[in-house]
C-alpha cells in the first residue's frame, strides 16, 4: 500500500514514523503526529488515503480523529476501512468530507457536534440508524445512500439545510424530526415521519 505513495519525501518520512512507533518515543510521538495531519494536507486523495491507512493500522482510528480538525475527503473510503464497524466522531471535528467513510462496513456512527456532512459521506456503509445531533447544519446529497438505514432520529432542535436524497436507497421505516426538517424530505419520506 505504501508504494502507492508517489512522493519521494513522504516515503522517507514514513520510514521515521515507523521507526518512531518501534522506539514508543512518545514525546516524538506526539510531534510527528502533529507534523502528520500537516501533511496530510498537502497530499492529494490518495496518497492521503495511504498515509491514513497506515496511521490508523499504527495507532488506531480514535487516536487519528483525535489529531484531526475535520475529516478530509476520502478519508477511508473504498476499502480503506474494511475492519472499521464503530465511529465516535470527537466533538472537535466539525466538518465530515465528501466520500470519507464511503464503502466502510460501519454498524454504528456518534456525530459528535459534526456541522457538516458532505456528498456521499457514508455511502455503502452499514449503518441501520443514526441520530443526526442539533449541531449539523448541512447535510449533502447522498449522504447516507444505500445503507440498511431504517430508523433516523433527528435532535428535536436541529434545523438543517438537507439537501436531495440524503437516504437514497435506504430501507426507510421512521424518521423523528422536527417541522423545519420534514418539509425538507422528499415525498416518499413524508409518511414516514413522526413529529417531535
């Protein structure tokens, strides 16, 4: 997987990093993960999805969302996140990217205090309900399409902006909203909701 990483120096960095982890140097540690999520910055989508591949194999997926500010763009999608069935999204991310957990067999998602949710976020996953908290303000299209989704609580002040078929292909049997959200949600939805 690493091979795939086209920069020379990013090869070169990821070798100290390895070794860092070897040495349990945690003062180390600690900066290279800071100089981590700079680069990760930098890279393009996949060479992201390596590096984020190899840090969560290293240091587990808590630790790594823990060092991030938002969830970049396809942060474990495709078959990046295989092993991964439960996220706790940490209250300081705010924003999840387009594609981050798409494909992941994920069971179970905790939002956190998430204001965004971007375009296919969790497509494919394996998520059968979701709480989807006060804090969120945008939900993008497609956002949780094709999951065994049938039961979706929204916080009772939560007044998002969604947008067109965020539950696309999903199994759909009740959806807890507010007013402001249930006249946000297609036709077919209608009759599935309960006001609270």
């Amino acid at each position: 997987m690493l091979n795939d990483i086209k920069t020379k120096g990013i090869i070169q960095w990821l070798k100290l990093y390895r070794h860092i982890l070897q040495q349990n140097n945690l003062q180390e540690l600690y900066r290279a993960e800071a100089e981590t999520m700079n680069t990760m910055e930098r890279l393009g989508d996949w060479e992201r999805w390596d590096l984020t591949r190899f840090l969560i194999d290293n240091l587990g997926l808590p630790r790594v969302l823990n060092n991030l500010d938002k969830i970049p763009s396809y942060f474990l999608s495709e078959d990046g996140g295989q092993d991964i069935k439960k996220v706790n999204i940490p209250t300081h991310i705010l924003s999840i990217g387009r594609s981050a957990f798409n494909k992941c067999p994920i069971e179970f998602i905790n939002l956190g205090e998430v204001k965004s949710i971007r375009t296919r976020a969790f497509e494919d996953c394996n998520i059968k309900s979701i709480m989807i908290p006060e804090t969120v303000e945008t939900i993008y299209p497609r956002a949780f399409r094709n999951n065994p989704l049938t039961h979706v609580y929204f916080d009772k002040d939560c007044e998002a902006h969604i947008r067109e078929n965020i539950f696309e292909e999903c199994l759909i049997q009740e959806i807890k909203c507010n007013q402001v959200i249930k006249r946000q949600l297609p036709d077919y939805l209608q009759e599935k909701v309960i006001l609270i």
